[in-house]
C-alpha cells in the first residue's frame, strides 16, 4: 500500500485539536504522512500607512511564532501518539485559506483533507464554520469533516444518503469503500422520499450502477418515506448508531440541505457526527 497523504488544516485551537486526534485514531493502521497546514492571510498586517513600516517586521515576527507553533503541535501529537506508520510534515501558506489548502493539494498529492469545524455556533447558525464550508464546496479533494463535538469511536456504522439523482464516478466510490474498508465498516445506503413517490428512470439506474459498485462491502439499501429530509436522517443516525455521514458534494441542494442549513430544531448529527464529503 502506497503511503497515504492527508492534509490537517490547524489554528491551533481545541477544535482542530480534536480533528487531528480523529484522524490519528481513524488511520492507525495506515502508512499516513499528515500534513500540517496554517494558513496566514497576511494581508491585514500589512494594509494601512500607519503601519506600513511595520508590516514586513509583523509579517516575520508572526513567522517565527507560527513556526514554534507547528513545531510544538508535532512534539504534542508524538508525545501523545506514537505510531510507526505516521509521520508529520509541518507548513505555512501565506495567502487566502483556500488558496492555501489548493496549493498543499497539488504540492503533496493529498488523498484527504480532515478538519475540524466549530458547528452551528460559528457562522449565522449555520452548521458549519466558513473555512470547513469552503473547502467543501470549492475544493475538489476527499474531506473529513469533524465536528466540535465529535469523540473518535471506531465506525463500526456509515451512513450515505442519496438521492440517487447523480451518478457515481469511479473516485466517489473508490472513496467511500476505502473508507468502509478501513475499520470494516457498514454502509448504510439511506434514500429519502416523499411518500409514494416512485424512483425515475434515473433514478433507478443510478441505484443499480451503486449496488453493482459496492458488491465487496458490506452494505445495505434503505428506503425513508416521509419529506423531512433533516429529521428522517436524525433518526436514522440514532437507530443504526452511525459515526460517519458520507454525501457527495456535487449533489448540491440535497447536501445544503442536510448540511447548510440553518435549522430552529438542532439536529444532533449536524454538531456531533463527521462528514465525509465525496468529490468526483
């Protein structure tokens, strides 16, 4: 097995704490060269007469600070965590944060992107912070979404709800088994309609081509009829235990959907339970 790369994008707070954490015990088993990433936007040291003198000596000092930072978070995580099979890489971008996060892509090959997103309290209540919903939705890279309150449990149980409106390219469920394959997980297949409403042409085709996909896995297809998209996935969460909720990314209104939007009721899964998001 080639050694995997996974890009852990950090602000040195408790939350990206606990998404490193995630990924450490999630890829025990795997040859895992991590990738740690701050970005630095810059730009606002170095904006404005008063401090225009200034801004270049800022802009090194705060260099300096970030670089004993990461080294820090390195001697942390292998105080911590010693596994074999892990090594750690440290970087800084100094550009705007996806920008940062393309350029670690292509520069490292990442097969995964894992971060930590402070849930519904960060951002207009919606259920993710900004940075976690950039990159989902504007970079074309796996990625691992952990919540705050996310604890690592061993995912015995992944759930993918689908409409079964796109169909799946070849890296969406290469994904989605590597994942599965991990810790010999379950899939869960969910599909969520209005009553009586039957599949389309489609539809059904895009279902077919899915089960003909996952044939190795263990896995199993399920049938949700109610038009509360958000609650029927609650509950599914809690009935078959799920660790994992993985959507694929292009499939847009039905991800804002799950994902995006800003709800009265809580919906527990949104703030404890990861995301995988799938891009072709």
């Amino acid at each position: 097995m080639n050694v995997m790369n996974v890009l852990i994008p950090t602000d040195f707070s408790d939350n990206s704490w606990n998404a490193i954490e995630y990924a450490i015990s999630l890829l025990k088993e795997v040859r895992v060269t991590f990738h740690l990433l701050h970005v630095n936007n810059t730009t606002s040291t170095e904006m404005g007469p008063e401090i225009q003198g200034s801004g270049i000596v800022l802009a090194t000092q705060d260099k300096i600070t970030v670089t004993t930072q990461l080294q820090e978070l390195k001697n942390r995580i292998l105080t911590q965590y010693y596994f074999n099979e892990h090594s750690y890489k440290t970087s800084i971008e100094y550009t705007s944060f996806i920008k940062g996060v393309r350029t670690q892509i292509t520069k490292n090959e990442i097969d995964l992107i894992i971060m930590g997103t402070k849930g519904a309290s960060g951002i207009k209540k919606y259920t993710l912070g900004s940075n976690a919903g950039d990159v989902i939705t504007k970079v074309k890279c796996p990625v691992l979404v952990i919540p705050e309150n996310s604890q690592f449990e061993e995912p015995k149980h992944i759930a993918f709800p689908t409409d079964f409106n796109l169909l799946y390219k070849e890296r969406i469920v290469k994904t989605l088994k590597n994942v599965t394959q991990l810790h010999h997980s379950f899939l869960h297949v969910v599909h969520v309609r209005g009553k009586n409403v039957p599949l389309t042409e489609v539809q059904e085709k895009n279902k077919n081509f899915l089960k003909d996909s996952l044939e190795e896995i263990q896995h199993k297809f399920y049938t949700c009829n109610t038009s509360d998209l958000e609650e029927a996935i609650q509950k599914f969460v809690e009935k078959k235990q799920i660790n994992i909720i993985a959507m694929v990314a292009k499939n847009l209104n039905f991800f804002q959907r799950i994902l995006f939007r800003p709800t009265v009721k809580k919906m527990s899964y949104q703030t404890e339970v990861p995301f995988l998001v799938l891009h072709e």
